[in-house]
C-alpha cells in the first residue's frame, strides 16, 4: 500500500546556539531556515522550547511558531514541544486556538514536561507539577480546546471559563504528546494522541512504542492505530564520510556541552551516567547518529529516511537540520535536502 500521503517530512529549528554566536543571529538563523524549508519542499517545521540554558535559544515555542505562521504560507507549523505543566494549560489552549484560526489551520500542537530542571521553580510552579502535573494539564488543554472548562484538584482549581476564541469550524488543532518511556506511551494511548518520539530511540524502539501505544489506545476504546506519530532525527546532506562525521561531531559536542549545563530541581535524581568522560559521550552520540541518522551522502539519507519510516511506523518526521551550525551551511542543507534526498524519499515510500 502506497504511505506517500500519509508521511509528512518537516524541519526541526532547534534554534541551537553555537560557540560565538549570538542569540539574535541564532534565532534570525531559525527564520531563514523555516522559510528555507517551506521553499525546499519540506511538509512541516517544528520549533522547541528551551529555558537557562545557552543551546537552544528559544523560550517560547508558542510564540516562535507563531512568528513562522506569519512569515510562511504553505508548511504546517508545530511545537516540539511545549513543556505544558509549567504554563497555564486553559492559555495554552488559548493560543493554541487562536495561532489555528489565524493560520488557517495549519498549526499543530506538541506537548511535553521535559526534564525535572531549574524551570520548574523559576516559571512553573514546583516540582509536584514535574513529577504528576502533565496528565491533568493535557486533560485540561484538551478539554479548553473544546469548549467550557474547570478544574477541581490539588493542582488546579478554578470555576467554569469559556475559552476564547474556541475551535475552528474544522474543528481544534492536532495535539502530539512527547513519549519517552511506556508511563508517556500510556498518557497518550489512553486520551487517543500521537506521539512524538525523540533521537534517542532507534527505529526498533519506536516502533515497540508505537505497537504499545496501539494496544492501550484499543483497549481505551480508541483506535489502535492511524496515528500521525512523528519522530525527530538528525539530517545533513554531505559530499564524504569525513564531513559527515566532523559535523556531527560538532553538533554532538555542543549538545553535551548544553546538557551538562541544566539545573536539575534539588529533590529529583538526575538520570542517566553523568561521569562519563565528555568525550566519550560526544563519541558514542556521534557514532549512533552516523549509524542509524539521515547523515551523509544523499543516497545515505534517502535510505535512513525510508528505513526509519517503515520500521518505525512513524509518519511524520522530524528532520534536526541546523547540525552544521553556520548560517550558510545549514540554509545550503535545507536546499539540498529539498532537491537530492525528499524527492526520492517520497517516491520510495509511494511505489514500495
């Protein structure tokens, strides 16, 4: 069966800082590359959030995606994500709403908690809101993207509100839920979300995720399957194998730099081995995303992308193309991915 219309390929801006840079050159950066994107043939773009930390420079993926609706006209603009529990999840809903009708529907919706760090005491509201604030804050932003909404509970309390400007004739825009493990596999099922999965899981571990998704969401009473998951992974066209790994490199450097960096909230236990020498992290990034990643020449790409689709079951993807850093560089990637490796990619996925 052909999967050409169901797959959708899109720009991940992660607006990632690189040594030297600026903020305002890293975020005029990600403008470029939006437009790049749309212009190149790319589906969708994608915007994080970040907080305190110098790495990705954005703090609001609401307000960034906004922008991009504004400066684009054809590609489907989405948040990856917004950490959900440390805002008001009725104005969430709100802007959710409204950045839909202003668009003309083309704005999706991703949400997440993110990692136990310093922005739950700075902008959220403490830990309690990190460790179980997630599943009633979606509840909450569903239910607001609906209609009516309240809320009874020890994290949230407040009387009866109507949300304003409320859903589209077509109805609210897609909501996409990050999963990283089988409790944030589980949160989406059971509501009957997609899910976005992130670059640490190999094609074979998405593809478990989303055979569980499959099996909570049939036993919620939602369909098992027919979800739009998406997944992110690194993309960059190179003319040799030393260019692809020296990008890489880079970017997995600076990445490791940038998460040693976080503030984990003082009563959480950091996960993961943290004492590991710095370069043997960078290493081990580097050689799993040259390994499995759309990263090389173009016939490497076009192959990554296609296996990890079909042995995921993903169907809309996430392409982290700002690895190269520079501004040239990466706008001369987008272009290239546009023209050598998305063309074949879809006509891959539409006679195989």
């Amino acid at each position: 069966m052909s999967i050409d219309n169901e797959v959708r390929i899109g720009a991940f801006v992660f607006t990632s800082r690189y040594e030297g840079q600026t903020a305002s050159e890293v975020l005029a950066r990600g403008v470029a590359t939006a437009q790049a994107a749309e212009a190149a043939g790319f589906d969708d773009v994608w915007v994080t959030e970040h907080h305190f930390v110098p790495f990705g420079v954005n703090p609001s993926a609401l307000t960034f995606a906004g922008y991009l609706l504004g400066r684009t006209s054809t590609v489907r603009v989405g948040t990856a994500v917004t950490v959900l529990p440390l805002h008001s999840p009725v104005h969430v809903a709100e802007q959710a709403a409204l950045l839909d009708h202003l668009s003309g529907g083309r704005f999706d919706l991703g949400v997440g908690r993110a990692q136990p760090v310093v922005d739950y005491e700075v902008i959220g509201r403490g830990v309690e809101y990190w460790r179980h604030g997630l599943p009633e804050a979606l509840d909450l932003t569903l239910a607001a993207l609906a209609g009516p909404v309240s809320a009874d509970s020890e994290l949230y309390r407040f009387r009866e509100v109507t949300p304003e400007p409320g859903p589209a004739d077509a109805g609210p825009p897609p909501v996409y839920v990050a999963a990283n493990s089988s409790a944030s596999v589980e949160l989406a099922a059971s509501r009957g979300l997609p899910m976005l999965l992130f670059f640490d899981k190999d094609a074979g571990a998405k593809a478990a995720m989303i055979a569980e998704h499959a099996r909570v969401a049939l036993a919620a009473g939602h369909p098992g399957d027919g979800y739009a998951h998406g997944m992110a992974l690194f993309a960059h066209v190179a003319d040799t194998p030393d260019e692809a790994r020296r990008v890489m490199r880079r970017a997995a450097g600076e990445f490791v730099l940038a998460n040693s960096r976080y503030r984990p909230l003082v009563d959480v236990p950091r996960r993961g081995d943290h004492d590991a020498p710095h370069e043997q992290v960078v290493d081990r990034l580097t050689e799993s995303a040259l390994a499995t990643h759309p990263v090389g020449a173009p016939e490497v790409c076009v192959e990554r992308l296609v296996g990890q689709i079909r042995e995921s079951g993903a169907r809309r993807v996430l392409c982290q193309v700002e690895v190269a850093g520079e501004h040239d560089s990466v706008l001369a990637n987008v272009k290239r991915m546009g023209e050598e490796v998305l063309p074949e990619v879809r006509r891959r996925l539409a006679t195989g």
